[in-house]
C-alpha cells in the first residue's frame, strides 16, 4: 500500500517525573526527548503530554519544568498536558490542581481540541487520588458529546489519559496493580460505541518491549497503546530500568501508524512499530 505524506503527525509523551534537580536523570532524559522530537518532527501538529508531568507537584518542580521547556522551545510544536497521579495526588487537591493549570496553560482536568481536522480529547482526575484517577459523571458526559461531534466521518478520534484502562495495555492488570480508573466500567461502555477512537495512556512505564503495548479493541472498543515514559521504565519482570521512550503517530487516509522511539538512542523501538487499520 502505498503511502505520501502522512495528513497529520504527533508525539505522545509521559510520566516525565520533573524534579528540583536539573542534573537528575528524569530532567535530562526529558530534555533529551524534546531535543529528539525538534530534531526527527519538523512537520509535528504537537506533543500530547500523559501526565506525572512533574515528581511530586510541588512549586519549584515547575519552576524546573519551565526552564526545560523554555531553553528547548526553538523547533518544537505545541505541547497539551494531562494530569497525573504525581501531579496532584501528594497534597491538597486544590493547591497542587492550580499549580498544574497555571504551568501548563489548562483550566480544567479535561479538554480538547481540533488539530487539522482531528479530534483531540484529554481526560483527568478531579479528586487528588495516590494512584487512581477519578472522572466525574459530568467529565463522563461531557465525554460522551465530544466524542459525537463529527463521529460519521470516521475519523480516527485520540483520547489521551494518564491511567490505562484495566485489563487492555501492560502494567495495566490486575496483578500488576497499575490499572486506575475508578469509573472503569463507565468509561469502557462510553469508548465501545466510539471503537474509532485511539486511547493513549501512561503511568504504569512498561518499556515498548513488552507485551500488550497495544491492545486491540477489534472494532468493538477502543484501540489502546501504553506510552512507557520519557524518566525511567518497568519491565514485564516487575523490574525498574533506565531508559526514555515515546511515541510518534502518523496519520493517513487508511491507517494510523504508532512508532515507538527510544530516546536516549535516538533510535525507533523495533518492538514496538505498530499500524492501526482505519475502516
């Protein structure tokens, strides 16, 4: 099948875990990715940021964040943040919330935007929760609205959301314990009658050479990728391990290609190149 030039391009990121120190592993590997992504995505429509932007969500790990972002801006595309447990979950929900809005230009917990024609919908907590995310039922509906605008076309719809769904991608079973949604059930009936849509999702930092990266939904759910993450990863032996890696997405007219990138390589993951046919 033959292919031009892809109709849209983007990168997902994650769970970069910002903290105070500039030398720390986290920020590096971080600067490395934004380094990575100015270099290899002239043509990028954004970069889709899956939460845990930060280590712990205090005030001076965002100082750290806009350093990062503003002495890497020159060759970079728009970045759109989703919240993460790490973001808000070690203090009061409040406090930790606006810091999150004022230091990446959000309002609310959820959003979304049109991008070239495409729908792009990010999806977060509204309760400051350890490890789980929770979604309101007014989030839910609004969810529900979003997702019906434009549904006919066919269009490929991208839902980003820092908590996998439980029992779709790796890290995400139940032994693995880094499922997180408390409305999961919820949220999987809604995405079932958008089976067009595209879930993107992070937290659990299983490498792009595990199993279940992307779980199929068959044309009856959501397809579903695990992002991995830019600071550090988790292996299918439940093991912690350096590394940096994410996601470049190529749109065309039939099919979406999910390429994995190994940041600190500078080299794409072979395990991890993966086409979602578009019917």
């Amino acid at each position: 099948m033959l292919h031009d030039k892809p109709l849209l391009s983007f990168q997902v990121i994650t769970d970069t875990h910002v903290t105070v120190d500039p030398e720390h592993e986290h920020n590096v590997n971080f600067e490395r990715a934004l380094k990575d992504i100015a270099t290899h995505a002239k043509q990028s429509s954004g970069i889709m940021h899956i939460g845990d932007v930060t280590d712990h969500g205090h005030v001076e790990e965002y100082k750290e964040l806009q350093r990062i972002l503003r002495e890497n801006r020159q060759g970079l595309p728009e970045i759109r943040f989703t919240l993460g447990n790490h973001d808000v979950g070690f203090g009061d929900w409040q406090t930790r919330s606006s810091l999150f809005y004022t230091h990446t230009g959000n309002s609310s917990s959820y959003h979304d935007h049109w991008i070239n024609g495409y729908h792009f919908i990010f999806l977060g907590t509204e309760q400051g929760l350890e490890i789980f995310c929770d979604l309101s039922k007014q989030q839910l509906q609004w969810l529900e609205g979003k997702l019906a605008e434009h549904a006919d076309d066919h269009k490929p719809i991208f839902i980003f959301l820092h908590q996998p769904l439980k029992d779709t991608v790796a890290g995400s079973k139940e032994d693995q314990k880094w499922y997180g949604v408390v409305q999961d059930e919820q949220l999987g009936d809604i995405l079932s009658r958008y089976p067009q849509t595209i879930l993107f999702s992070g937290h659990t930092h299983w490498e792009l050479e595990s199993t279940s990266v992307m779980f199929d939904g068959g044309g009856i759910m959501a397809t579903c990728f695990n992002a991995a993450s830019t600071a550090y990863l988790w292996t299918d032996e439940d093991e912690h391990k350096a590394g940096s890696q994410g996601f470049y997405v190529e749109v065309y007219e039939d099919e979406v290609r999910v390429k994995g990138r190994d940041f600190i390589a500078g080299e794409w993951v072979e395990a991890a190149q993966f086409v979602v046919p578009l019917k």
